[in-house]
C-alpha cells in the first residue's frame, strides 16, 4: 500500500534465537567461562562495524547533503525557485538551470534544491512527535504492564490495522485550509497518529526487557520512584533501538509526504515540494523528461539515505538479524 | 617429554601422537575382526567471527555390535559434537573435520562421499536427539513424519508406511498408536514425544542407535521409562548404542562401558562397574563425588570448583589441570598420554595410578 | 478449527464496527458544514445538498445523531448500496466496473511477488552471505526505498515511452499485456519484502533442529529444504502475502492513477482529485471492509499451515 508499511514489515515478526544446540553455538561452549581480555561494549562493537560499511559513509553523506540543502539551500543553487516565466517552457540547461525548465518555465534544479526543505521538515518533526508518542504509549505499556498493557498493545492493534493511505486521505481532506503552515502542520499530525506503532512496539519490548534488569529491582529495593526509574533507568535503554526505527520511519515519512503530496492532499502549491513536481513532471513527461527525473531522483535518494542509514545501524547493533 | 613444554601450536599434535599410540583394548570380535563402529583420533573446529575453538582434540573410542557405550561430560566437552560427526550432520560451517577417521564396519566414513554417507544414516546408524519437540518438524503430522523415513528410503508406498508407522509406534509403546498418526508434535507429552523420535529412527532397523541426551528435557520419573524402553528396545532389535549423556545416574543401568570427555578429549574409559568403583580420572572422580547419595548422611556434596575450559583457549599440559585437587607441575606442562591400566581400561592423568587408589578421597 | 474461524470471524465483525466508526467519525464529526466537507472548494448545487442531506440524515444533529447517521452508513455499506457521487452516477455501479480490473491487475502483481520473490528469497536464504544473497539484499533495500509514486512514473516513462517495451497506459479495457508493467510495479514492492522475509525465515529454519533430525534420517538435501523447510518459512511468508493482496486491490491508487487503470485505485485517485467527496467515502468503507475480510482470510490460512495455531 504504502511503502512506509512495508519497510516496517520487512522486520521478521517471528524472529527467534538462533540454534539451541550445543554442537552449533560454539560461542555458548566458551561462553560459561570468564574471558580474561579487554571489555567491550555493544556500542563500541556496532561503531567497529559500523565503520566497515560503505553504505553507513555513504547514507550518511547524503543526510548530510540533504540537511544542508534544506537548512541553507542558496548554498546549492543561486536561482530563485519561484522565478517561472512560461516563455521559458521546458527551456533546456543554461547557466543556473544545469537541469533547464519545467512545463512552468520554473528552474527545475532550484525547485528541486527548495522542495527538500518541505520533505525534511515534515520527515523530522512527524519522526519526533512519532517517537514522543511510541515513548509514552511504549514506556507506559512496558512499564507498567497488566491491563494498561493490555489496552494499549490493543490499541497498537487497531492503529496498525488500518490502512495508512487509505487513513490519511480521510483525514487530510477534512483540512480545507490552503495556508503553507497548517497544510504542513496537517501532513506531520497525520502521518504522526497513524505512523506511531511500530515504534511504539520496540519501545515497549526494549522496556520490558529492562525492567528486569538487576539494577532495576536494586533501584526499585532502595526506594525510587516509579517515575525516576522510568527517566533514570529504562529510558536511555529504550533510545538506541527507537532512534533506529525512527531513522528508518524518517525516511518512510518523507515518502509517505510526497506520495500525499503527489496525490494533491498533502502540500499545495505554492509550498515546493517533491511529490507537487513530481505529478506536475509526470503529467508533461512526453514533451520533457528532466522535470519528472530530477524531483523523483532527489526524493528517491533522500529516502534510500535514512533507510539505508536506519538499516546498517539496526544491523550493526544486532547483528543475530543477518 | 619433561622440559618439552608444548606450545599452543603444537599441543595439538602432542596430543593427537599420544592418543593415537595407544592401542583400543581387543572387545568382542566382529566379522571383519575389528569394530562396529571406531572413531580414531578426531579433531574437529569451530571457527567462527571470534576465533577457533578446538571442540574436539583426538578422541578415540569404539562402539561393538549390541553393546551400550555411554559418553560422558559436561555441555561443551564435545560428546554430542563427536556423535554428529559420525552421522555427518555437523554443520559446515562452523565446524571443520581436520582430521581423524570414522570407521564403520571397516570403512572410514570420512573418506565417503556426501551421497554415500547419506545412505548410511537411518538404515546404519540412526540418531535422536535432545529435545524432541525442536527436533521433530511441527508443521506435519508424527504418522507422516515416521513414513517418511519409510517412503522416502525404504521405498513403502503411502499405505504400507502407515501401516509400519503404526507398528513403529505400538513398538515403542504409544498407546492408541494408530489413532495418534494424525496428530501434530505439540499434541504429545514430552516422554511421548520422545518415543515418536525414536520410533522415527528404528524405522530402517539401523544396526547403532546414537542417543544425544535423550533424557534431559524430560521429567524425572518419565527419564527412567524412556531408558528403560531404549534398554529393551537396543537388546530385542539387538542394535549397538551410543549413549551420550552428562548424568551419571542414567548411565549405571544401561551402559557397558563409559567413556568421559573434557574439553574435546575422553579422559577416561573403562567398564561401568570398575568406573563406579575406582575412577581412574580426578575429572571423573569429582563428577562421582557431586552426586547426591542416600548413604552419606551428614556430609557435604562436593563439587568440581572451577569452570569448564574456554575452548578457544585450552590450558596447556592437561586441560583438566586449573580445576584438579592432584594438579602438579607436570600437569601445566605436559600433555598427558592415555595411561592403559588394564581390563581394557585407560586414564589420561599423569597420576592415574594414584587417582584410582587413592579411595580415601 | 471451525471454532477457531468462529472465534476469528467475531473478532472480524468487532473490528468492522470499530474501524468503520473511526473512518465514519473522522469524516462527519463535529464539522461545520458536512456538505461543504464531503464537495470539498466545489460548490455545491441545492439538489446536491438536499440528496446529501437526505441521503447522510444530515437534519439529525447530536450524538444521537451521529450513531443514526453511522447506523445507517453501514446499513446501506452492508446492502451494497454506497449511494451517488457528485457526477450523478451510483457508486456500486463505478465500483462493479472497476473491481474486475482491480483485481486482474492484483493477482498479476501477486503472482510476480511469489514467482520471483519467494524463488529468490529462498535461494538466498539457503546461500546466506553469498554474493547473490547480499546483492538481492542490497537491491530490495532500493526497491522498498524508492516510493511508488517514483518508480511508477518513471518505469512508465523508461520502459512505455522511450524504449516502448510496455504500453504506456492501459486505457478503458486493459488486456493482459498492457497490465503486465503496471503489476511488476504494483507488485515490486510486495516482492522485495516478501523476499526478505522468505529469506530471514529460510536463514532461520535451516538452523532449526527439525533440519538435523531430517538429515539425521538420511532425507536428499533438496527434500529438506524443498519440504521441511519451506513448510516452516512459508507461515510467515503467506501471512504477508494474504494481507498483502487486500493490500495491492486497495493499495493501487498511484500505480493504477498514474497507468490510467480503470480500477478502483484509479476511482479513488480520481475521486480525490475531482474533490468528489461521497465517492472518496464509499470507496474507503468498501477497501476497509476488503482489507478486514483478506485479514480474516490470512488468519483462517495462518491456521491452516501452522497446527500449533489451530488447537490453541
């Protein structure tokens, strides 16, 4: 349906331990004794990894590219994204136009330069308020368990039942206004209440886990509040692996705006944005081509980034999942 | 030897001249005149991301038609390693044969290729396994999974391996046999369970039974009926038996000779009743020592202090040696050899004498 | 088992109540002007308003209303009857139409995602961390990150318009082949995941102890893994594909819209696009209530392949 379902489906929901047996987990027959040796701890094994890896270089590259052009995009491009004139019309390359024109006669480079600014900020803010909700919904479920967990894993249930596309077109067209702010405001509320669970999810498993940590119990022995063991203890547990979907989310998000966008429910002109100049390109694609490839090459390699980053990151802190 | 003192890469080899110096012991005489079954001098790794561990470091030991030989140790010694081995099954990778030969009925299974060896599991030597609700598929019925050993091998059309599964299950003594052919692994009880396993692996009448643990996930007064029935079964359908196991208590009603692994090696072989009686080996003598007995009132059980060897690093010398109350100089140093004290009995301590005589231990 | 499709099948209808009153509340409540919400900028004629009006029992107001409204919402859904849209026509008949398309384009882009990502997945389970395995994963990775309203347009483009190997647009009454592009896009998504689950779950298996039980009884390697371990892989694989399938019927509304695909998606895309506000509606409640009933279709299959579900 929507490719932000499938990334997250792409995860086993059956993952198992590996073998059992002793004969085919020689690091379990070694595993009983004390190995005298230097400490290391998981964090330092994924960096080691990590580094290893061109794809985390390259992932990491292009965030970098991506968030400098949306933060400072007259760093990329001189021309002014707003400046069409018809008689331009699918103008080929010149001097600031390295791609040419658009069916508008827009800088087709400028415009696709400015549409990342739209992509990243509906990407970022809807993974935050994403992470603030999976965290409270997660933290709250896992800590406290018993039929608070109950009813939200139900609820958990619900919201990852329904279809994300199908949800936000409902949603997004009870939004008549056409202001930039809250059309923006609009597509991350949306894409937040509807994109939570499976974050929500790892929190919630990753809480568990830690609540039975040893230190936990001591803490809980010693007297501390419900509330400092959830802040002191368990949530910094819960980061890494939530920081991890939501980099992934991230770039499911900014898909998930252009294809909206696309769809003309998301962003509206004049707000710049991928999936606009994507349709607007798709539209005109047989008297010029460039005005449909740059926008859906720029979108493309945004989404491939934060993916590809998420994904080496989770592989590099779990390496049993490959 | 003294003065000699091996190095990592050496030790090895030291060992594997020492052991395979020493002549098996002549047992009851099969047709070829050698053994059913002989293992002689394997040497299996692992290796993995994190290094090599050296699983099994020459171990030798024989199997003869319808005897119970029980392979004793810990988790990691290497007992069930060594059992996949001879049925070929070891994972490759991580583990790597790096030398050694597998005997049966005087060929080395070795040397054979993957075809040949496949047609010698489940109608030569047959095998079960730990756990048997991992170990049976739980996506197909027991009845199907019995025949088709049966359709698959032994040719038997669609009915007549369900009618042998049947007979396989009432063999093994699976009440309402036929009408629990349908049912799925997760339906059973644990012992049940275990008994559909093994009906599985008699059905191509294999001549060696290896058992792996085949008791330890069971419960106690259900361990004793699955031995019983391994017992009457190996004796009536006059098979030979590997009996792989880390508890001693199983062995003593069964078995007819022990052999004890550490750390990859057998540190001792010898008949039940003269292992029971003097154990020749520290290892083996504080394994004795850790079970529980009714006639010792009052007195404190003791336990082998210490952990198991890393296999990536074993000690030099003896790798018994950082846990052994007898240890000496010797020990760090030198690899012990296997010491053969008679009645087909040996004992690789440098103080193997003093070990078995000393009782007041 | 009937107990189980039983108890699956009442869950089925809570979660229809439920799902249909969160899109039906998300809709009307607590608007200013339904009618204006449902026409969108377009202006609405009086003899619009009043059949809106009547047909929604918009006079109604309060809670009390509103559960009316809903009440009666799903009668009508439950009748087949989904009323008019703004140009007049029934939307069962639009939908009568487009649901054929819909669902040849679908099973197209089904049967690419089994042929090709459940064969690959399994070839690279079984050759895990071999070159094959770790390019198929790379390329999965592209393809579940390039969005659809990128790959569409631009295989459309590439493969339709510059290099002519597809028509580039299926038009009134698609035939196969004009279908085949559209339904390797449609699918391709639905292939890389089922791809890497077949995989993971081939990985997986390979190591379950059932595999050396199966060796240990002298079974050729191509019966393990063809049999016994495709069995076990297959649960999590078909369960993806059954809720895939409501997916892709639903689910085409950028592929079948940018491939002119006379299909519901297309009705949909189309519906939005021309701010028809009833149709966008009775298309949602009809692709709700599809996507409950594949979700009841995986569980029943779930159950059929993995026994250890069924007598629980």
């Amino acid at each position: 349906m929507s490719d932000f379902e499938t990334v997250a489906a792409s995860e086993d929901p059956h993952a198992r331990r590996g073998p059992s047996g002793e004969p085919n987990a020689p690091n379990q027959i070694g595993g009983t004794s004390v190995t005298p040796g230097r400490p290391r701890s998981l964090a330092g094994d994924a960096w080691r990894d990590l580094r290893r890896k061109p794809i985390f270089w390259i992932s990491s590259a292009l965030v970098l590219v991506v968030t400098a052009m949306a933060a400072v995009p007259a760093l990329f491009t001189t021309a002014d994204p707003a400046d069409c004139l018809l008689s331009r019309q699918h103008a080929g390359p010149s001097g600031g136009a390295i791609f040419g024109y658009d069916f508008q006669g827009c800088n087709t480079y400028a415009r696709a330069v400015y549409g990342a600014r739209a992509s990243l900020l509906v990407g970022a803010l809807s993974a935050l308020l994403t992470g603030l909700i999976a965290l409270t919904v997660g933290m709250l479920a896992g800590y406290f368990g018993r039929w608070i967990d109950a009813v939200l894993s139900r609820v958990i249930d619900i919201v990852l039942g329904i279809p994300l596309l199908l949800a936000a077109i409902v949603l997004l067209k009870r939004v008549a206004s056409d202001s930039a702010t809250i059309r923006i405001a609009a597509v991350i509320f949306v894409l937040a209440v509807l994109g939570w669970t499976t974050t929500a999810r790892v929190v919630r498993s990753s809480v568990i886990t830690a609540k039975e940590q040893d230190y936990v119990s001591a803490a809980r022995m010693l007297g501390a509040s419900n509330s400092r063991i959830m802040w002191r203890h368990i949530l910094p547990n819960t980061l890494a692996p939530a920081i991890v979907v939501l980099t992934i989310a991230l770039g499911s998000f900014i898909a998930a705006e252009a294809t909206l966008s696309f769809l003309g429910i998301g962003l509206k002109e004049p707000t710049i944005s991928w999936g606009i100049d994507i349709n607007n390109g798709r539209v005109h694609m047989r008297e010029s081509a460039t005005p449909l490839m740059v926008p859906s090459t720029f979108l493309a390699l945004t989404v491939l980034a934060f993916i590809m980053l998420g994904d080496a990151i989770r592989d590099a802190f779990d390496p049993k999942l490959r | 030897m003294r003065g000699n003192r091996p190095t990592r890469g050496s030790e090895r080899k030291a060992g594997a001249v020492s052991q395979s110096a020493v002549q098996p012991t002549p047992a009851s005489p099969t047709p070829e005149g050698g053994h059913l079954l002989e293992v002689r001098d394997l040497h299996v790794e692992f290796r993995t991301g994190e290094g090599v561990a050296k699983v099994i470091n020459g171990v030798s030991y024989h199997l003869d038609a319808g005897e119970t030989l029980a392979v004793l140790g810990e988790s990691g010694s290497g007992k069930s390693v060594t059992a996949q081995a001879i049925m070929g099954i070891l994972d490759t990778p991580p583990a790597v044969i790096r030398s050694g030969q597998i005997r049966y009925q005087g060929r080395d299974l070795l040397a054979q290729s993957e075809e040949q060896r496949r047609q010698v599991r489940g109608t030569e030597i047959a095998m079960i396994f730990q756990d048997a609700l991992s170990a049976l598929n739980p996506t197909f019925p027991v009845g199907w999974q019995i025949g088709e050993t049966l359709r698959q091998r032994a040719g038997m059309s669609r009915g007549d391996a369900r009618r042998r599964a049947i007979e396989l299950m009432e063999l093994v003594k699976i009440p309402a046999a036929a009408s629990r052919l349908g049912d799925y692994p997760h339906q059973f009880s644990g012992g049940m369970r275990q008994r559909v396993m093994i009906a599985m692996a008699l059905a191509l009448n294999p001549k060696v039974l290896i058992a792996d643990e085949p008791t330890t996930a069971l419960d106690v007064t259900v361990q004793a009926q699955i031995m019983d029935l391994l017992s009457d079964l190996r004796r009536d359908l006059r098979m030979a038996m590997i009996l792989i196991t880390h508890d001693l208590g199983v062995v003593a009603g069964v078995a007819d000779r022990i052999a004890v692994m550490y750390a990859g090696r057998i540190v001792e072989h010898a008949d039940v009743r003269s292992l029971y009686k003097t154990p020749a080996h520290p290892y083996t003598k504080g394994l004795l020592e850790s079970i529980p007995r009714l006639d010792f009132h009052g007195q404190q059980l003791s336990t082998i202090r210490g952990l198991p060897p890393n296999l990536m690093r074993i000690p030099s010398g003896c790798p018994f040696h950082p846990r052994c109350p007898y240890v000496q100089q010797v020990c760090v140093d030198v690899v012990p050899h296997d010491l053969v004290l008679g009645d087909g009995r040996t004992s690789a301590c440098h103080f193997a004498q003093e070990v078995r005589d000393d009782r007041a231990r | 088992m009937v107990r189980f499709i039983l108890r699956r099948l009442l869950q089925m209808v809570l979660a229809f109540f439920g799902t249909t009153l969160i899109v039906y509340a998300l809709m009307f409540a607590g608007q200013g002007d339904p009618i204006q919400a449902l026409a969108g900028e377009r202006p609405v004629t009086e003899a619009q308003r009043a059949y809106l009006t009547e047909k929604f029992h918009l006079d109604r107001t309060g809670i009390d209303g509103f559960f009316y409204r809903y009440f009666d919402y799903i009668r009508n859904l439950l009748q087949g009857d989904l009323g008019e849209s703004l140009t007049g026509r029934q939307i069962g008949d639009i939908l009568a139409a487009a649901w054929p398309v819909t669902i040849k384009l679908a099973l197209i882009a089904m049967a690419v995602t089994v042929l090709v990502g459940v064969t690959a997945g399994v070839l690279a389970g079984v050759r895990r961390a071999s070159i094959f395995d770790n390019s198929t994963l790379l390329l999965t990775l592209v393809v579940l990150a390039v969005p659809t309203i990128v790959l569409a347009p631009i295989a459309q483009y590439l493969l339709g318009v510059r290099w002519q190997l597809f028509p580039p647009t299926a038009g009134a009454d698609p035939d196969f082949y004009s279908l085949l592009l559209p339904g390797i896009v449609l699918g391709s998504l639905s292939l890389a995941t089922a791809l890497r689950l077949t995989r993971t779950a081939v990985a997986e298996n390979l190591r379950a102890d059932y595999v050396r039980t199966a060796r240990s009884k002298g079974l050729v390697k191509r019966r393990i893994v063809g049999i016994h371990v495709l069995r076990n892989s297959l649960i999590p694989v078909v369960t993806f594909l059954g809720v895939e399938l409501g997916n892709l019927m639903g689910g085409a509304i950028i592929t079948e819209g940018v491939f002119n695909i006379p299909g519901v998606g297309f009705n949909l895309f189309r519906a939005i696009r021309t701010e028809d506000g009833p149709l966008v509606v009775g298309i949602v409640s009809v692709l709700v209530v599809v996507y409950l009933i594949a979700n009841l279709v995986v569980d029943v299959l779930y159950a059929v392949l993995d026994p250890r579900i069924r007598y629980e």
